[in-house]
C-alpha cells in the first residue's frame, strides 16, 4: 500500500511532514510513501532521519500552493506545486491515497476536477473526524467544503459518513443525526426540514432524527450530517469554548495563590490527558469523502504526529476500498 504526502502548504512544512512520513514507515511495515515537493530540501531533511530507502521515494515539485491563493486558480495555474503534483499520481495510480496540510479549497477543487467525483456523488464534502466525550470517535459531514447545500447533497453526505464509520471503526449501524436549531422533527428552516424528510426515507443509514450543537462532541451520535456552513461554525464554537476554558483555568491557577498551584500540580496529568483526548494531532485529520481515490487533510498547524496519524487512515481507508463501498452505498439507498 502506498501513500503519497503532499510536503508543503501546512504551518511546519516540511520538516513535519517528512518526519510523520518516517514515523508512519516505523508503525506500519506494509506501507511505502512518496513525498512530493522540493526534493533538494526534502533529501537534506530525511538525512536526519533512519528509515527504510526501498519504501521512500521523492517526487520533485518546484510550486507551492499557500492558503492566500485562491483554490480554483492555484489548481490551474500551479501545476508544478507539490499538491497538483501529488494528486495527478495518485489519479494515474502512482499510490493508494494521498495526505496533505495544503489549503482546503484548493485540495477541494484539485480532488474534484482531478481524481473526480464517486459515481452517484454530486459534491465531496470534507469530513472532520471529532473525538467525543465516549472515548470514541464522531464524524462531521459536512464540515466546511460545501457552504450551500441542497438537501439531497445532505442526504450523500449522511450515507458517505455512515460508510465511513461503518468500515473504519467497526460500527455495524452507525446513529446519524442532522444538525439543527432544536431536536424536534419540526425544527429548522427549509433546508434541514426537507433534509430531515429524505434522511428519514433513505434506505442503508440509522437516522435517529436531529441534534443540537451542544451535542457536537458528546458522542450522542456517530455521524452528524450538516451543510458546510453550519457545520463549520460548529467546529470552530467548540475549538474556542475549549481554548476558553483551559485559558480560564491558567488563569484561575495563576490568580489563586500557592493553594491554587499546588492543586493544578495534583491536576495536572488528567489536564494533559484530557488535552490530549480532543487533540486534532491525534484524530489524523479530516477526510474528503466523495471523491475516487482517498484523500486525507491534515491540520494546517499539525506535526509529524498529525501527519503520521493521518498517513495512517489514509493507509486504512485505501485497505478497506472506502471510495468503492461508498458509491455502493449510494447505488442501493
């Protein structure tokens, strides 16, 4: 299985992407990767690292696609950046599935045009995966590609998540819930009435009716279908609530006094663990779900361990034929 990661376009590009390329050889002995970018800078950096020479290799990339281009005219004009580069190999089946941290619109617009849309999908939606306060894992479709959305495109996007829950975490009915503005049937606007109307008449998903933003990260659900502006917008309140309040708590610790600071020091393992459980590093990312081969987004600020996790269900989705299973899905609704 082979993956490909696009090595510039994030916050920490390349050094980071190198190093959670290597990480991913170490976890995984099957996998072979290809880095695509400046391969001059890329081969200095891998100097430093000790992995397997016959499961690497470089492609040279002379472009780089920043988050300041606009998407469309990035994809057309910069055909020599490390992202373009690394999705018409992947299109010409060079590899099994591709990993980047470049702009999001531009990887929505180059995996569209480029590798395509899924038979029977009119739009890709870009699919946070939010761990959840069960332990386990919740799927957000859509989380932003798509700020207009008609109703049946929602309907896609609650098959493509339940196909995705179902064959990466082992999830025989997967709960879908709409996100709304209340949790009866008669809630919302037009749009999410008419999608609550199909959801309930789709055939091969559990929609189990809708839920509220509060219940985001409660793991009351397993996949929450959204339009990309609301669903969006939810993501971002929850980033900032949590940045808030553990702005809060230091600030509480440092204003207390020595009681106060002896205390954080008896708290401090479960802070970082709880830190950790809903760090973004460790989820690997967001998936495009939609398209014909995979495609994996990596935080824009993420590292090596955000890379390597990502590479990792990338490797995973590639196994489990996740593209093909979706357009089943959504033959048989």
């Amino acid at each position: 299985m082979k993956i490909i990661v696009d090595c510039y376009g994030g916050d920490h590009c390349p050094v980071e992407a190198v190093a959670g390329a290597v990480a991913a050889l170490e976890k995984l002995p099957e996998l072979s990767v290809v880095l695509t970018g400046d391969e001059k800078e890329i081969s200095a950096l891998l100097q430093g690292h000790k992995y397997d020479r016959g499961r690497l290799e470089v492609v040279n990339a002379s472009e780089v696609i920043t988050n300041s281009d606009p998407p469309a005219k990035a994809v057309m004009r910069k055909k020599d950046s490390s992202t373009v580069v690394g999705l018409n190999l992947l299109k010409e089946g060079g590899a099994d599935g591709m990993v980047s941290s470049a702009n999001t619109g531009a990887l929505l617009v180059g995996g569209s045009i480029i590798l395509g849309l899924s038979e029977g999908v009119t739009r890709a939606a870009l699919c946070p995966v939010l761990p959840n306060a069960k332990g386990t894992y919740t799927i957000l479709a859509d989380g932003g590609a798509n700020i207009d959305c008609r109703p049946e495109q929602m309907v896609e996007f609650a098959v493509m998540g339940s196909v995705y829950m179902r064959e990466m975490f082992n999830i025989t009915s997967p709960s879908t819930g709409l996100l709304n503005n209340g949790a009866e049937a008669e809630k919302g606007n037009e749009q999410t009435k008419a999608a609550y109307k199909l959801l309930t008449e789709t055939k091969g998903i559990n929609f189990v009716g809708n839920i509220e933003c509060r219940d985001l990260l409660t793991g009351a659900v397993d996949v929450i279908v959204a339009d990309g502006f609301n669903g969006n917008i939810g993501i971002k309140a929850s980033e900032g609530m949590g940045s808030v309040l553990f702005g809060l708590i230091k600030e509480g610790i440092m204003q207390g006094g020595l009681r106060a600071k002896m205390g954080y020091l008896l708290l401090k393992p479960v802070l970082k663990k709880v830190k950790n459980k809903m760090s973004s590093d460790d989820v690997g990312g967001a998936v495009f779900l939609g398209m014909k081969k995979v495609l994996v987004k990596t935080h824009g600020s993420g590292k090596a361990q955000a890379f390597m996790n990502a590479i990792i269900k990338a490797h995973g989705m590639a196994k489990s034929g996740v593209p093909a299973k979706i357009e089943d899905g959504l033959r048989f609704r």
